[in-house]
C-alpha cells in the first residue's frame, strides 16, 4: 500500500496567523469572533464574525499581484506559501509533471464580484476592472499556487459547500495514492464577509446573532446556541507520497490513511437526522485501508453549532464507534474560530495535525450547558487536555447533503 503523508501546512485564521500561533490559540482557546468592522452593520441582525485581522498579503505575495487578486485568494497563496516554505517546496526538487494543487473556496472572489457590481451600476461598464473574471472565479487560486512553484500536475478546485477544502484533501490524497502525482498542495480559502453573504445567511437563521458577546456566540454542542458564526481564513497542507518523503528528505507531521465521502440526499440544507450521511463518510475513511478502529480516539467534527446539525453528527459518530465511544475525544474548532465555510474541513485538518504534533486535544469553547443527548461524550468542554492521538477523523458537511472525511493518524 502506498503511503502519504503531510509535509507541510499553513494557515491564516481568525484567532492566529501562522502555525505556531493557531497551535497555541488552539491551546489556550483563544477566540477569533469579534464585531465587524469592515462595513456598516446598523440596519443588519447579524453584527459578529471570524475577522482576519492583521493580515497583510504583500509579506506572502508580490505587493502588485496581491492588488489584482480577491482577499480569498490571497489567504489562498499565502497560507500555501507557509506551507510550501515548511516542506521545502521552494527549492523545486520535484518533477513538475507529478505536482498538483487543488486548493478550493465555497464562494470564491465575492468581495471583486460586489465591488465591481457597484463599479458598473455607479460608473458604468467602461470602468470595470479587467482583473474581475481572474479575481472571481473559484479555480484561481489553484492556479495561481502552481504558477509560482511551477506545478504541472491535475490543478483544479472542488465547490462543495461547506466540504469544499475536506473534499480536495481527499482528492488530493487519492492522487497520490493512485500513484498520479508525488506531491499535492492541497486545502482552502474563503473571504465571504460581505454586508450581502452574512445578510443572506441571517435569512435563513443560521446565525448566531448573540451581537454583544461576539467570544462566546459561537457555541457547539451547547444548549444555548443560536446558529454558527460566519468567518474567513485559509488552511493549505502539502502531501506527499513515501517515495518523494524519502528523496527530498521531508519532514513529516501526519499520515493521511483513509478518506470518505457522501451525501445525505435528504435536504437542501438539514442535514440527515439520524447523521447517516456522516456515518457513510466515516466508515469509507476508516474501511478504506482496513485501519483499527480501536486505534482512532480522537475526532475533529464539523460542529458548527447548530441543534440539527451538532446532534445529527454526533448520532452518526455513536453509530461509527459504538460502546468505544467513551475512549474518543470530540472537539469543534469552530467553537474558537467560526465557520470558514469552504475553507473550514481543511482548516479543521491543520488543527487535527497540530494536536497529534503536540498532544494535546483543544477545548471547545463555550461549551457550559451540553446538549443532554450528547451529555455522555467526551466533548472536551471549555479546557485543552493532554492526550497522544494515534488516529483522527476529521469531518466536513455541506449544504446540499455533500459530507467529507479524512483518516489523519500519528506517523510510525
């Protein structure tokens, strides 16, 4: 069989820039909800968000080519140079024609989009930008990755919703388990703090809108949640096959041993009640290489604070484990940093990597009052503990009833 591991990682969230500043985020429980400061929230319900605050592109990118690109492509190439800097990418001691990027956005250069749409309806289309198309579309950012390291291999990005960057990881995976590709930069970006984006989703009511305690809004797994919060931030991991690990003498931080995927086919939006999509997901990951369930003990879960969506997850992971369900530890990074939508599965796998680095599990924040039904799990409330993490599930679900998981297991 052959193997694949993770060489490399970068990542720019709401609650820290860079690795060693989200690992001890994560420790400490560090959140990265505030108010939203970038436009005026008078007349909106929803005030709060997972702002990048801080971030300068022009330390990552060329200052010029970071003003023709969307803030989500920026996080996108930045987070990907983190990454590519950690595993040494950047000498090029790889065949070109065996490299790929699939780095993915739920949305894309939504910001480009609206503020071009002003631009025609206030000065009409002889002003438009002619950077807009390159700026917008979903796929640039992939594309732009492989252009500055010179990768020739499969480029493409996955549009899943919420499973968008899980999604690509898998992908990604396979590539190289197929023995397509040596090396894959793989991941997501989104940038969706708009007045329009966050209008659209308090719509629906899946917003928190607990305005006055931005911190403790976001709150899985509790009962006094009131719907997720929005958020923006990039996660990008490099992978490699065992071969290229040995030639260019990489250091690896995880192994990926499995990856599944599936749809509820049930709701637009709901998810299936009984979680069985996520548990299809699950056990393909965990099947897929016959790994030891016994051995996984720890899972990374979507959680995005919602009482359908918390509740139907967990259903599917009592499903997975059975009476093992005690030896697993449950977090939701989201508790700390908000929902980054496309980019949340691969920014849930830099966090998954990290604590089987470090040993440790992250708290779920403001997790005071857990749901009843899930009153038994251990949910990790409130404070990190020290644990060694031999196997990790990580779970992404999207809209559209499209669900993602990827094995992460401490390397031997």
């Amino acid at each position: 069989m052959k193997r694949v591991f993770v060489t490399g990682m970068g990542a720019i969230s709401p609650n820290a820039i860079g690795l060693e500043n989200f690992s001890n985020a994560l420790k400490e429980g560090k959140s990265g909800i505030s108010s939203i400061d970038t436009y005026d929230t008078t007349d909106h319900t929803v005030k709060i968000a997972g702002l990048v605050k801080d971030f300068d592109a022009g330390l990552y990118m060329n200052k010029k080519e970071a003003r023709r690109q969307d803030r989500y492509a920026q996080f996108a190439i930045s987070a990907a140079n983190m990454a590519a800097e950690m595993a040494g990418l950047k000498e090029k001691n790889f065949d070109p024609s065996r490299a790929g990027v699939i780095v993915s956005t739920g949305i894309g250069g939504i910001k480009a989009f609206e503020d071009e749409h002003n631009t025609i309806l206030n000065s009409g289309p002889s002003r438009v930008s002619p950077f807009l198309v390159p700026m917008m579309i979903c796929n640039i950012a992939s594309g732009l990755i492989a252009m500055e390291y010179e990768m020739m291999g499969p480029n493409y990005c996955i549009v899943s919703a919420c499973a968008s960057s899980l999604h690509s990881i898998g992908e990604s995976y396979l590539k190289i388990l197929h023995d397509e590709c040596d090396i894959m930069v793989c991941g997501g970006s989104e940038a969706p703090l708009i007045p329009l984006t966050v209008a659209g989703f308090a719509k629906m009511k899946a917003l928190s809108t607990r305005n006055d305690e931005p911190a403790r809004a976001s709150r899985p797994f509790d009962v006094d949640h009131d719907g997720f919060v929005m958020s923006e931030g990039a996660a990008v991991l490099i992978l490699e096959s065992e071969e290229s690990v040995k030639k260019r003498g990489s250091k690896v931080l995880a192994e990926i041993r499995g990856f599944g995927a599936s749809a509820d086919a049930y709701h637009l939006t709901a998810p299936h009640p009984e979680g069985l999509g996520g548990y299809y997901a699950m056990t393909k990951a965990i099947n897929q290489n016959n790994f030891p369930i016994e051995r996984i003990n720890y899972v990374n879960a979507h959680g995005t604070s919602t009482l359908l969506g918390d509740t139907a997850e967990m259903r599917g992971v009592r499903k997975v484990f059975g009476d093992r369900i005690s030896n697993v530890s449950i977090n939701s990074t989201k508790s700390m940093i908000g929902h980054l939508l496309g980019a949340a599965g691969a920014m849930g796998s830099v966090a998954t990597v990290l604590q089987i680095m470090g040993g440790f599990i992250h708290p779920t924040v403001n997790l005071e009052n857990v749901i009843p039904e899930l009153a038994d799990l251990d949910l990790v409330p409130l404070k990190y503990k020290n644990k060694q993490i031999d196997g990790a599930l990580v779970n992404s679900f999207g809209f559209g009833g499209q669900n993602a998981t990827v094995l992460f297991v401490k390397p031997e």
